[in-house]
C-alpha cells in the first residue's frame, strides 16, 4: 500500500488524468441511468422492432442513411429532435428506438425525445456499426 502512495506522490499529472476519466466515465453512465435511457443490443432491439407500435429513427446524415440503414427505418435529422415539430410529437406515443452511426449521437437525441414526453426511448448500442458487425439486413430502399 506505500508503493501506491510513493507511485501517486511521484506521478501526480497521470494520476490525475486516471482520477478524470474515471470520474467522466462514472458521471456518463449516471446520467444516462438518470435520463432513463434504455441501450439494447442489436439482438435485443429485434423484439423492440418487431412491435408493431415501434418506430425506428435513424439520426445519421442522409448520405450515411442511403448506403443502408434498417428495414422501415425513418431519418430523421436530431436537429428535429431537439425542437419537435407536428410529425415528431405524433411519435411520443410509440415504442422509438433511436439509431445513428455509432450509438453516440443517438443518446442525445432520445434524450430530447424524452424531454418531449415519450415514454419508451431506446437506443441502439453500437448504432449502425454493430448492427452491421453482427450481420443483421439492412435496405437501401
């Protein structure tokens, strides 16, 4: 236990950027548990998507959504998100599970939807990225 301490008094600066990502690290993952995110697994948004109350929102650009996103999917813009119009509003009553690129993008975006009053918002774990990586179709169409 000294030799931590020797190591931590000699190495202030890499111990203090351990202690800030950590730090980050554990406030992303309560806020996203505060905001009442729901991240599923390419896997488990199957079941999600196959509600015939769910729809799909892809945020990535347009260009991104033509080389291929899920079957039935809607792209969606998150700048439309973040001020909701008529169209958007009408989906607060439905399952969303909210796609992107990444997975990234797509926590803020359903975090808007939440703010507008939808009650089930997921997210895409990975995004597109691993959806593809484990080999599940996608259209073009």
């Amino acid at each position: 236990m000294e030799q931590v301490f020797e190591f931590a008094g000699n190495n202030l600066l890499l111990v203090g950027g351990f202690v800030a990502v950590l730090g980050l690290l554990i406030w992303t993952e309560v806020m996203r548990k505060v905001q009442g995110l729901t991240e599923l697994t390419p896997a488990q948004s199957v079941a999600w998507i196959n509600d015939p109350n769910a729809v799909i929102i892809d945020i990535s650009p347009v260009a991104d959504f033509n080389k291929g996103h899920i079957v039935d999917a809607r792209n969606l813009q998150a700048s439309r998100l973040a001020s909701p119009d008529v169209e958007i509003q009408k989906l607060k009553d439905k399952k969303l599970l909210v796609v992107c690129k990444t997975g990234q993008t797509a926590i803020s975006a359903a975090a808007n939807l939440r703010k507008m009053g939808a009650t089930e918002v997921a997210v895409l774990k990975g995004g597109m990225a691993q959806w593809r990586g484990d080999q599940f179709p996608v259209t073009t169409k």
